[in-house]
C-alpha cells in the first residue's frame, strides 16, 4: 500500500496517529519561518504546539473536507502553512 493511502486511512480510522507521523512536516514548516525570521527561536516549541491544538480541533472539518484530488501530505501542509 502507497504512503498516501495508508495516511488517508489513517485520516479516517486514527487521526491522533496520522497527526503524530506528521510532526516532522510541522517542525519543518515552523523552522521554515524561523529561518525567514517569522518565528524566534524560543518561540517554536510554542508554534508547534499550537499547530497541533488546531489540527486536533479541526480534524473532524479536515476529515469531512479532503476530497482526495492531492495528496493528504500536500493537503495538511497548506493547513499547517495556513
């Protein structure tokens, strides 16, 4: 099975799992505005740690909204992003 479909899977059946293999998206992104000076550094444990809050609390949205025309990666780091 392709790495999409099991975290499409994921998505569906487990999504506190699906959240947990994408932390290194999220600490990427973060460190992404911390190298354009967006973020400072001591504030990116912080940044992450809200980005999840977020992400737990919209995960039912971002279920019921993903329609599968990309690939669930592409799709949360644009929410991340955002």
């Amino acid at each position: 099975m392709d790495r999409n479909k099991v975290e499409i899977e994921l998505l569906k059946k487990d999504p506190g799992k699906l959240l947990l293999n994408y932390q290194p998206v999220v600490w990427t992104i973060v460190r992404n505005y911390l190298s354009k000076g967006m973020v400072r550094y001591r504030e990116q444990k912080d940044l992450v740690q809200e980005i999840n809050k977020k992400l737990l609390e919209r995960m039912p949205r971002i279920q019921a909204q993903y329609n599968y025309s990309s690939k669930l990666r592409t799709y949360f780091s644009v929410i991340i992003r955002n």
